[in-house]
C-alpha cells in the first residue's frame, strides 16, 4: 500500500512556543494535503519534530523512523523538512522510495543558524534511486534561492518545478491547499 510521509519545516522559536498557533504539522497546507490523501486512502503520516525551532538531525532522524519508509512510500518535504530528507537519504543509501518531492527546499548554505543538520555531502545519486521533484518559485527567501541552485548542481537529474509568486509555499502566500502538491503525488 502506498503511504506518503510528510516532513515540516523550522518555525521560529515564538512561532513554535505560541499557545493560540498551530503544530508543525498543522500548518500552512500540510492538514489539507493529508486529507486529499486520506480521501483517496492513501495513508499519510506527519511527524512532529521535537523543538523543531532547533533542528538536531538525531532528534530528528529518531521521530522520521518511526514511520515506516517501503519501496512504495512518497516523502514530502518542506524547507528545512527538505533539507532533512535530502540528508536522510543521503546517509541511506540502501532506502529505495516510490518518490521524493522537495518544496522550497532549505539546507542552510550559508550556515547562518546555528545547527549541525545540514553537515553532510548531498548523494548525487539520488535521482538514480527515485525520481526527485523539486518545487520553488521565483519569489522565495535568498536562502531556500541559494538551496535550490546547489540542489540544481548536485541533483541534476532531479525534475525541477519552479512557480511565480508563491513565497516559502505558507499559508500567507498560497492559502491552506497546494492541488499541483497533490497532483505530483498521485502521478
């Protein structure tokens, strides 16, 4: 049965401690991706990283395994969620998956925060393992800009999807649904 697993990204430390905001996993179009699926019995998972404001690859990588991850599994990342299944896969080699699908993906290239997740080396042969989607759009941060350029360089065989004015893909800038998200999954 196919499942997909959907990785959020790193709130700022007062969006993750506000009582009145949503989870993680609750946010910007995640809930309504993970309803589509479940319409169409497609079982999707959404691990909440603990102080996800401070992403630590081993805290991190200790909740993603929970899930069960199969030859028939879809992985979505958001931002700095990107990142981490970029790295993830990067460090298991023997992982196959159905698809990996990268939004506005983020890998911290000018080690501005300070974290260890992103000290790994991208696996070039990623797309050889499964297909590889990335989205970005024209407007995002210079950040998750720079993290699209390396992935472009190092992933060259990765299919890049790019949009026009659709920011960090947050709620402020494409509302709670992403239908091409849901689309690329179902392919």
């Amino acid at each position: 049965m196919k499942n997909v697993i959907i990785v959020h990204g790193m709130p700022d430390k007062e969006e993750y401690y506000d009582v009145l905001g949503d989870t993680m996993g609750n946010s910007h179009f995640i809930p309504w991706l993970q309803k589509q699926l479940q319409l169409k019995n497609i079982k999707a998972d959404v691990p909440e990283m603990p102080q996800a404001y401070y992403p630590d690859y081993v805290v991190w990588s200790h909740e993603f395994e929970r899930f069960e991850v199969t030859a028939e599994t879809v992985l979505v990342g958001h931002s700095c969620g990107a990142g981490f299944l970029v790295r993830w896969l990067s460090e298991h080699s023997a992982v196959t998956i159905s698809k990996l699908i990268l939004v506005a993906p983020w890998i911290n290239t000018k080690n501005e925060h300070e974290t260890t997740m992103f000290d790994f080396t991208v696996d070039t042969l990623l797309p050889a393992r499964m297909p590889v989607v990335i989205f970005d759009s024209n407007d995002d941060s210079e950040d998750i800009v720079n993290s699209v350029s390396k992935l472009r360089t190092e992933l060259t065989m990765a299919t890049f999807v790019s949009f026009e004015n659709h920011g960090h893909f947050c709620r402020s800038d494409i509302g709670r649904t992403f239908p091409s998200l849901l689309e690329e999954i179902l392919k």
